[in-house]
C-alpha cells in the first residue's frame, strides 16, 4: 500500500464513529472505542478508587515497617520513602486497571428512544 490514511485521500473525508457507551458521534474515534466525555468520567471514577487503595496500600505498608523495621534513623527513613512509593505505584497500577476493566455503561437505548418520542407526542 501507499501508507496513505483514508482521511488524507482526495474526496473522502473522516467519518465520525459513535461512542459506544453513549452514542455521542466523534471524529479520529475507533469503532468500540470511548468519546472523549466518557474516557474522562472513566478516568475521574478510577481515579477515585485508585486513591482510596493507594491509601489502603500504603497504610498496611507503614504498619508493617512500624512493627518490623529497627529504630534506626536511616532505616525509619528508607522506610517512609518506601511507603510513598507503595502508594504512588498503587495508585498508578490501579488506576490503570479500572480505566481498562470497568464496565461499559450500555444504556438501552431502544427504551431511551420510546421515551423520548413519547416527550414529544403529548396527548
């Protein structure tokens, strides 16, 4: 082939893909994939979990370096650096996995569609 994309070709211009979580019609989308609105309040959602096992992760981290780890000051001090290191990857890690795996919100849209004309036929 030429490499050339199909956007760059004479006469064709890009088509906008459907959103498949709410059908909301975006240019550069691949077919399956999110609209930009809808990645972003994936990314808000599992960033707000990722937090909360973030914290979790690193709070089991510091009870076992309280309980395990010798008073002296340089290994408290590796220590503590290693908890903030527990709750950054963490956070990452997970954050990562929710915005893969959670699960796509696929609204019926054939009943969305009847209730919207009925709105609109008032009777």
């Amino acid at each position: 082939m030429l490499g050339l994309k199909r956007a760059s070709l004479p006469g064709l211009e890009p088509t906008r893909v459907p959103c498949v979580q709410c059908d909301r019609r975006e240019y550069g989308l691949s077919w399956g994939d999110f609209c930009s609105i809808c990645r972003e309040e994936r990314r808000i959602r599992a960033d707000r979990v990722a937090k909360r096992v973030g914290i979790v992760a690193a709070a089991l981290m510091a009870a076992w370096h309280l309980w395990r780890t010798p008073p002296n000051l340089t290994q408290r001090v590796f220590a503590a650096a290693s908890v903030l290191l527990v709750y950054f990857v963490a956070r990452r890690l997970v954050s990562r996995l929710l915005i893969e795996y959670l699960p796509k919100e696929l609204r019926n849209r054939s009943v969305e569609s009847r209730q919207d004309q009925n709105a609109e036929d008032p009777k």
